[in-house]
C-alpha cells in the first residue's frame, strides 16, 4: 500500500472517524484501474459508497472513461450496486503472492451531477 501512495499517478482518500481510519480507497486513473477499496464496519453508513463516488467523479474529471477492478467474491454485489458490471471471472495476485478468486469488473463513468 505505502507503493501505491507515494505513486504520483495513484489517489488515495481515506475516511475517518476521530483518529480512526475506517476506509480507504485507491485508484490509478492513468490505468483506468481502482485497485482497492475497504471500509471497516462502522455506524456512519455508506462510507464506502461515498468514496467510491468520489475517486469516480475525480478519475472522471481527470480524463478517464472507464474503471476496472477486481472484486473480491465478498465485494461483487457492492459493485455491482454502483453500476459496474461484471466482465469475466479469474484470480488476482496478491502483494503476497497468494492467488485470490475475483470478479473483473467495468463502469463506464459519466459526468458528475450538477452541483457535485
């Protein structure tokens, strides 16, 4: 992870609570790649949604079209629920070298509503 921050090409946006962190969100909008998201079970409610909006809106307005991931098996449906779709299954490589089942999924981004 600390790679992909010092990586100028790389946003990063984490959400906080307090001095608590509990999600975080990376893309790569050069690669058209969002290459992880997480948020800890918390009482806000829809941190993860908001994130995921906002790296979108900024990979958008920095030129990019689309985003790919690989989804988690467990992470599917929450894409899914934010308009990406599903491209094919496989498995993604972890920095540890382990093999992790994935969904490789797509969104076409669109302009931000007005007054986002």
């Amino acid at each position: 992870m600390e790679l992909r921050i010092a990586d100028p090409g790389s946003v990063v946006l984490v959400a906080e609570v307090g001095d608590e962190i509990i999600g975080y969100v990376v893309a790569t909008p050069a690669r058209n790649e969002l290459r992880a998201a997480y948020v800890k079970p918390n009482s806000i409610g829809h941190v993860g949604y908001a994130l995921l909006a906002e790296i979108e809106r900024r990979a958008f307005n920095a030129g990019t079209e689309y985003l790919t991931c690989s989804a988690s098996l467990s992470a599917v449906e929450f894409y899914k629920a934010n308009g990406y779709t599903e491209e094919g299954r496989g498995e993604h490589r972890l920095r540890t070298g382990d093999l992790m089942d994935c969904v490789f999924m797509r969104k076409k981004l669109e302009p931000p509503a007005p007054g986002q």
